[in-house]
C-alpha cells in the first residue's frame, strides 16, 4: 500500500482546485438556499457563462484578460434576471424544475454546432489563461513540505482561489448582518409575513439570486483557468448536485459551512477513490477491478452523506432550523 500517495493527493485535494472552485459554487447555493430558501437548480449554468464569457472574449474577440472577466460577470448578472424575471414567482419544487431545465438549455447552447464558431461546439474553448498565469510573481520551484507542496503555477493559482474564496465569505458574512440579509432570512422564514410588512419580496429574491449567481460564476472562472480550458459537458446538473451536496454538509446557512463542505467533499471523495485503488492494486479486493473502483467511491461517498443526514440532518456546522424551508 502506497501511504504516501493516499495522503499527498488527500492532503492536496482538501485545498487544491476541487475545493476553491466548488467552495465558490456553493457559497453562491447557500445565498439562494440557505439563507433565501431558493431552490436554484441552475448554479452549473452560472459557472458555464462565466468560463464561456471569459475564453470567447479571449480567444474570439481578443479581448484582454480583464474584459473577459467583466464580460463573464456581466453575463452571470444577465442570466440572472432571464432566470428570475419569469422564475421567482413559482415555489419549491415549481423553481427548482424551471431553473434545471434553463441550466440544460444553457449547456447545450454552448455545444450545439450551429454556434461552434463561437462557443467550439463539444470541444468547447482554450487558450484563454496565458495573461493570468502572466502576472505570476512566484518564481520557478516547489513550494510546501516534501510531498506536500505544489509548483509556482498552482500556488498561485490557490493564493488567488483562496483570497476570492475568503473575500466572498467576508461579504456574504457583512451583508447576512446587515438588515438586508435578515429580510431575507424571513423571506425563507415565511415570505407571506414578509410582504405583508410591506417588503418587495420579488426584489429581494432578485437580488439574492443575481448575488448568490455573481458569486457561484467565480467558480466557472477558476475552473476554466485550472483546467485551461472550458467544456459544456463539465458544467452538467451533476455540478449543482454536488454544489448542494456540499453546503448541506457543511451547514446551509453559515458562512464557512459551504468551504469546510467543500473541503470535506473532496477529502473523502479523493482518499476513499484512492484506499480503494490501493487495495484493489495490491490483491486484497480480488472481485474488484480497478475500472470499478470509480462507481464503487460514489456509492460509499453517498452512502456516507446518507448516515450524516440521518444523524445529523443540519449538517456539521448547521442548526435544524435553517433548512426548515417554507416550501408553501
């Protein structure tokens, strides 16, 4: 058994790229469903326009780095009044249907071939990261502890990730203080009381949305310029599942609870994939195959987070009364 292995690639994957971009799509789910109670099955297609805005400025319209970055917020923003305008008024399960099926239309926009031109049908974009890798100020070598270090191309990929990633957590933590995140902390209460004090819960459930949406679509950017490249079958439903996954187990409704989850995801995720290799690699699962060990992770994976949701339903951090969402 390779210990060695099984622990640097656990250790790397609590906060490497996995977390950063998956902790920003679920800081951005928690506004909309842990604080707002916002079924909002539509987080991937967030992250899709933002890593498509960015390498179709880039690589299309040669545009510099800094454009390509507002354009993807922009169209985060757009995409979130397209969503809200007709969404918002349904509820529940009603929200969470339309908001899937939009993310689906968004994907498969961006791989259809009648704009494959623009968007690179299936193949999707690269060549859009040079300019951020440019302003790189850590020199050439290894950075960490023997194994447990990175390149200077990923540490400062991370100094980044992980600077955005605190900064949303700093300012979703200001504003859920502030008498605009108690609205709409009532409006997931009880949103019927709320407009009956004379709030614009419509408003207010526009604004959490494009914030919780502006928030998730960092991701997109930051998988984009991990992966250098941009594909529409990555930003699929499994994306926002994992999202939600995610600030449930870190507790909806606390502002580090999306990045814990995130950064516990992924421990297990990557440590129990790779025990099971190991074991299989080594002979002591003989009825196993190594082509197994994929789905056999995701089934003890689940199978976890289903013992965690009957023990502890609010999550690690979480408090039972943030997911009593009222779903009238």
């Amino acid at each position: 058994m390779d210990w060695l292995t099984i622990i640097t690639t656990t250790v790397h994957a609590a906060i490497g790229w996995e977390s950063v971009v998956y902790g920003l799509a679920a800081i951005g789910v928690n506004i909309h469903f842990g604080y707002t109670g916002l079924l909002n099955f539509g987080q991937a297609a967030f992250m899709a326009v933002a890593g498509y805005g960015l390498a179709v400025a880039v690589t299309v319209m040669n545009l510099p780095f800094w454009m390509g970055i507002v354009i993807g917020l922009a169209a985060a923003a757009i995409l979130a009044l397209l969503l809200g305008i007709p969404t918002l008024q349904l509820r529940a399960d009603y929200l969470a249907i339309v908001t899937i099926a939009a993310a689906e239309i968004v994907r498969l926009v961006f791989r259809s071939v009648y704009f494959k031109d623009i968007f690179g049908g299936s193949d999707g974009r690269r060549g859009f990261t040079g300019d951020f890798y440019a302003m790189n100020p850590f020199p050439p070598g290894h950075y960490g502890i023997g194994p447990f270090g990175f390149d200077e191309r990923v540490i400062w990929f991370l100094a980044v990730g992980w600077s955005v990633v605190l900064l949303s957590c700093l300012v979703v933590y200001l504003l859920m203080k502030s008498p605009w995140g108690r609205v709409l902390k009532a409006i997931r209460e009880d949103e019927d009381a709320v407009r009956a004090l004379g709030k614009n819960v419509f408003s207010y459930k526009m604004q959490s949305l494009m914030l919780g949406g502006i928030i998730g679509c960092l991701a997109g950017f930051f998988y984009g310029l991990y992966n250098g490249a941009v594909q529409p079958d990555i930003f699929g439903t499994e994306m926002t599942f994992f999202a939600y996954t995610i600030v449930i187990l870190g507790g909806a409704a606390r502002v580090f609870g999306p990045v814990v989850g995130a950064m516990i995801f992924w421990v297990l995720f990557v440590f129990v994939g790779n025990t099971l290799a190991e074991l299989v690699r080594n002979g002591f699962i003989p009825f196993m195959t190594t082509t197994q060990v994929g789905p056999i992770r995701y089934a003890l994976v689940g199978l976890g987070f289903i013992l965690l949701l009957v023990i502890r339903p609010q999550g690690i951090f979480g408090d039972k009364r943030e997911i009593a969402i009222n779903a009238r």
